[in-house]
C-alpha cells in the first residue's frame, strides 16, 4: 500500500459548475442544493433554425478534416475555410434526414425520479430535456489541406453562424510533441442531472495510514449525496452528479489541449435511446461546451452502442431490431474511414494515423461462436482458477484444441444470426450479407484487417496503439469470462485472441473501458520483455467501480484477483485519506476513486521518441458545507515512459542520456 499520497500534482481547474434547478442544468454558477420540482405534461418545440448540435470534427488526416452537424430545418450550410494553401474556401452541405432519431412514445412519456437512498427524492420537470423531433445531419470533407497547419472555419446554418478552428495532423517526419487523451464509458443521459454513482472501497485495507473513515450513515455528507451499499458496505454516494463530474473532465481535457480525444466505447446510455444521445452532444458539440469543434473525436463501440434501454434494451429473441438501431444511429453521427474493403461495417472499425502514431480502432461487441451464460453456451469448459490457466497464444492457430479454456465472445446478449437477420428487418431491400456486425474472431474481416494494419503500421515504423471497448485485461466485474464459474455475460476475455498479434507488431498500448475503473496490465505472454500496457480507462462519467469480489474461506468478501496481470489499479494502490479540520467537518483530502482520463504526451527525440501515459483524475474540492467549489486535476503514482527507436521500436530497459 502507498503511503505518499500527499506528492500528486494538483492544478485547480477555472471550470464551470453545474446546477440542477430548472428544467436543464444552468452553466457558470456554484453547485447548489437540487431543487425537487413537480412532473409536467412535455410537448416537443418545433424545430428551429440554426444548430442543433454545432460542428464537430472527424476523421482527422495531416491533409483533410471531415466537419459534421446537426440541424433541425432542412437547409443547406455553408462552411468557408481560411487556413495555408486555402483562402476562404466555401463548401455547401447537403442535409441528410436522421430518421432513427425521431423519439419514440416510450422517450416523449418518460419521467425521472431520482432516490439517493437517504429520503430524499428529486425530479426534473418531465421532458425538459427534450429537443424537436426533427434532425438533419451534414458533412463536409475539407480536402488539399497543409499539414500540421492551423484552419479557421465559419459555419453557417440558417440564422446562426458558428466560427472556430481546427490543426490538422503532422507527417511522419514534422512533428515535435503530440497529445492524445482517451477515456471511455461517459455514458450520457439526461437522468445523470440527478444522479450521484455508487463509490466503491476496497474491501481489504481501504484506507491510507493514518486516515480517518468514511462519513458515516446519517453524516452530513450522507444527508447531502444519499448512499449506495456495495459488497456488503454501507456507501456516501459520490459528490459529483454524472452531469457535472463529465462537465469538469471535460473542462480539464480542453485546457490540455489534446490533438485527439479517444472515447474507448459506451458513449451514451444507450444508443437505442435518442435523449442520451441528446445529452451527449449537449456535453460535446452543445450547450455545455464546444470541445469537439475544435478537438476531433475518436469513438469506438461498446456494448451500450448495441442498448436501447427503455425502447426495448438488446431486444428479444424474437425482435432484435433494437440493437441494430442502436449501432446504426452511431453510424449516423460519426463518420470515419472505415474498411473500404467492407464498407457494410461502417464505423465498426478504422485506422487513424497521428503524425508518427498509428491507431487501430477496432469493434470489440460481438464474437463467433456465440457465448452466453444465460443459455449456458461456452465455446471452451467451465473452470474456477484464475487467468494463468488461459493460454491464450494458441487461441488463433488452434482454438479450442490449444486451450480448453478459450473463450470467444464478448457478449450473451443476442446472437451475430439473430442480429444480422434483424438488420435486414430495420434496412428493408438488404440481405444478412450486407449486416453492419463485423465479429472479432480469427478469420473474420475485422481480423484480417487489424493484421494488415498492423503489419503495414509496422514496416513503416509507426507507434503503434489500439483502442476497443471491452477490456481484455480486467479484475473488475467483466474481468471473467463466460465459462468461468464465477462468470460474466460481457466479459472482454476474448479480444485477448489479439494479445499474440499486438505483442507481435509491437503495439505500445492498447486503451480500453467497460468496466468503470482505472486500471493499468502489462501483458507479455511469450516471456521475452517485449509486451504492452492495457488499460481501462472507464472512468469517464459514469459508474466507480472497484474490483470483482468473492467470499473467502471465512465468509470475507475480498478481491477475486482473476487479473494476474494486473499491475496499478486505483482501487487496489491509491487508498483514501480522510481528515477532519479545524471547523470539525471531515474531508477527503486525497486517494480513492475519482473520475479522469489517461493523457498519453508523445515527445521527439534523438533516438525516436518519448511517451508519458498519465493517469489524470479529477478531484472535488469541497466546502464545510460539502458543496462543490472546485475541481483540481491530479495525477494517480501510475506514471509510465515509453520509449521508441527512430522505427517506432519499444525500446526495453532503456534509460535515455540527460
């Protein structure tokens, strides 16, 4: 257990607070107490000139910048351009009708309720955070473009006009310093105004020395923010709504000012369920801030990108039409480059190369053979040990002969037939052929292509990363398979049929979510020094989580620890410190679970190149009277270098020359 928790640097943050006390939260102010308001009859606006979700950016080249919107009116826009090499360059768009948009019965009656488990119960005034019923989406491609050069942009949709600026990529050879920041599992909607997660302890040594416990049950920090019992604790919930908590992460990844944010998966609450995408553009294209019109995003797919909650969740085994709308309004908003060899995925995939940085963002939702624990469906046999039974470099040669403890899925919730029969159902005119689910697995496009990419990335001496959404590697509650017999139904075991190739091309580091922690792998499975560092970064928005727990011999809950690869987790090494000051009111002074992002700062060298992968939290700065004041960006005892060759080589054992 450590014990400097006090040595982290600490920036404060100027950002704006968050309130919840009208019909949407209301920016620049202090937090204050929620006001309990009564539910009201919703009726939808009509739709509006100008932008329902303002310009924001896309596939990112050194030479191109794609710019999308959403407007309500179906009316051209205009983007004009000023930048090296282009001197107010105009491009019209064409709108494009989003019918998978359009609120459904279930959206337009829905009410919120919120019981934070002290007594106390709030509401939002029933649809407030409903927009009109009408969305038009526009892109336009920016082509010709010098690289690593700065661009000013004018877009202008009906009455409104939206101005800012975008830098496009460096070449391989021109650059000094990059800056990436991913995190995953934001997960947006409308009812985090009200919500305050669940914040795990450990169950095994929760506190650092010295430290006093938790406030307690009926404590004025319960009163404040209700409580949540987890793993038999009774539980303060955590002090910041989902709502503000992704507003503040937010508002410190723009003052860093990265080249790319990754968003690892699980984007919205469901992407079946129109409000939360609301919400989400609201956090980035919108009300709330602009980031991703001057910041491209790049997205992959999660398991919620398959959700469509109230409107019928994964769907049936009679419908799975849900699903398949809830991937395909991902399509609809995000455009990237895809394989243009399979171009019925869409989105599913794509590469992104950064200057000397290479990004594989593959689809990590759905596996072949199908798995499921509600059917009781294993591709390999059921055992109870840990990981160190797995072995998992054989998984794409031999399968199931190599390991009978292989596993192939991510997830139990539908089958790739059933889905892929239902896309024809949603898309009338198509066959399961042109379905957009890739699979994952040895012998599928995806798989295929990440080889190709990797090996191309490879010979031309790229840094090498890879992002997907359900973590590999993972001692939270997805960390075990679905043959295990302490399983999971969305365990992210199976993309570890990867490990081999991405040890074998030499990936740096692969960024993942899913399972609401932060946590950091070093995987090399062959044993010679040359391996790569898996993180899950879920700690964007939504749940904290600690690991999966079991009982012991004498009934304990403590820790499964199926992860032997684990290395720094925040719940395992970055225990709480509570204090209580000269007024009598206790305070967490440092540690314990937090929302933040990894920050990956890539710097050019003599030898090749340097890179710092920062484990960023985001820490609530409280008053006497547990109101926020505050948040300061601190980083966890987690910092980790990479060093490259000229080739893009990991460079192990290396300490470079002062």
């Amino acid at each position: 257990m450590k014990n400097n928790f006090l040595r982290r640097i600490a920036i404060s943050s100027f950002a704006s607070l968050i309130v919840v006390g009208s019909s949407l939260p209301i920016t620049g102010a202090v937090a204050k107490e929620k006001v309990v308001q009564e539910n009201s009859e919703s009726k939808l606006r009509e739709p509006e000139t100008g932008f329902r979700v303002l310009p924001y950016l896309q596939s990112p080249t050194s030479t191109s910048m794609t710019i999308s919107w959403v407007s309500e009116l179906n009316e051209p826009g205009r983007v004009i351009v000023n930048g090296p090499g282009i001197k107010a360059k105009k491009v019209t768009s064409t709108p494009h009708y989003m019918e998978l948009m359009e609120y459904t019965e279930k959206e337009l009656a829905q009410k919120f309720t919120y019981n934070s488990g002290n007594g106390v119960v709030e509401t939002i005034p029933q649809g407030s955070w409903l927009e009109s019923n009408s969305n038009y989406k526009h892109s336009v491609t920016i082509d010709g473009l010098k690289p690593n050069s700065k661009y000013n942009i004018i877009i202008k949709q009906g009455k409104e006009t939206h101005t800012s600026k975008f830098e496009t990529f460096p070449d391989r050879e021109n650059w000094d310093e990059l800056s990436l920041i991913a995190f995953s599992d934001t997960e947006t909607e409308p009812f985090g105004a009200l919500e305050h997660r669940e914040w795990e302890l450990p169950t095994v040594n929760p506190y650092a020395p010295g430290s006093e416990e938790r406030p307690g049950k009926g404590s004025a920090f319960d009163k404040k923010y209700g409580n949540l019992a987890r793993n038999g604790m009774f539980l303060v919930r955590y002090p910041l709504d989902q709502q503000t908590a992704l507003n503040e992460n937010l508002a410190h990844i723009e003052a860093a000012d990265p080249d790319a944010l990754l968003i690892a998966g699980d984007l919205s609450q469901g992407a079946g369920y129109q409000p939360a995408w609301d919400e989400f553009w609201r956090h980035f294209a919108g009300e709330y801030t602009d980031l991703a019109t001057h910041t491209p995003l790049l997205p992959a797919l999660g398991n919620w990108e398959t959700y469509a909650a109230i409107n019928g969740g994964y769907g049936s085994e009679e419908d799975r039409t849900p699903a398949v709308i809830s991937r395909n309004k991902y399509h609809e908003y995000f455009d990237t480059p895809g394989d243009a060899e399979n171009p019925q995925y869409k989105d599913s995939y794509y590469r992104t190369d950064i200057g000397p940085i290479t990004l594989l963002t593959l689809d990590s939702t759905n596996g072949i053979p199908d798995e499921s624990t509600k059917t009781k469906t294993y591709t390999g046999t059921v055992y109870s040990e840990d990981d160190s039974a797995l072995n998992e470099s054989v998984w794409a040669e031999q399968g199931v002969d190599g390991d009978p403890y292989i596993t192939t899925d991510t997830q139990g919730e539908f089958t790739a037939e059933s889905y892929n029969n239902a896309y024809t159902e949603v898309f009338k005119g198509t066959t399961t052929e042109d379905s957009d689910l890739p699979n994952f697995n040895p012998g599928t496009e995806q798989y295929k292509w990440a080889e190709e990419q990797l090996k191309e990335a490879r010979e031309k001496g790229q840094i090498i990363l890879v992002q997907f959404h359900h973590s590999a590697y993972s001692s939270g509650v997805h960390g075990t398979p679905p043959n295990h017999e302490k399983a999971d139904n969305q365990s992210g075991v199976a993309m570890r049929v990867y490990s081999p190739m991405f040890e074998k091309y030499g990936v740096a580091s692969v960024i993942s979510g899913h399972d609401e922690m932060f946590e950091r792998s070093w995987v090399d499975l062959d044993g010679d020094g040359q391996g790569f560092h898996s993180y899950d970064v879920g700690v964007a928005a939504d749940g904290l989580r600690g690991e999966k727990t079991m009982k012991d011999e004498n009934g304990k809950l403590v820790p499964q620890n199926y992860n032997t690869y684990s290395q720094w987790s925040a719940i395992q090494d970055e225990p709480e410190f509570w204090a209580t000051n000269e007024n009598g009111v206790k305070h967490l002074i440092d540690g314990g679970l937090h929302y933040g992002h990894l920050q990956m700062d890539f710097v050019k060298t003599s030898y090749g190149a340097e890179l710092t992968l920062s484990p960023v939290y985001i820490f609530p700065i409280l008053d006497d009277n547990y109101d926020l004041v505050r948040t300061e960006r601190r980083v966890y005892d987690d910092v980790q270098t990479i060093y490259f060759d000229k080739m893009g080589n990991v460079i192990q054992n290396f300490k470079p020359e002062n």
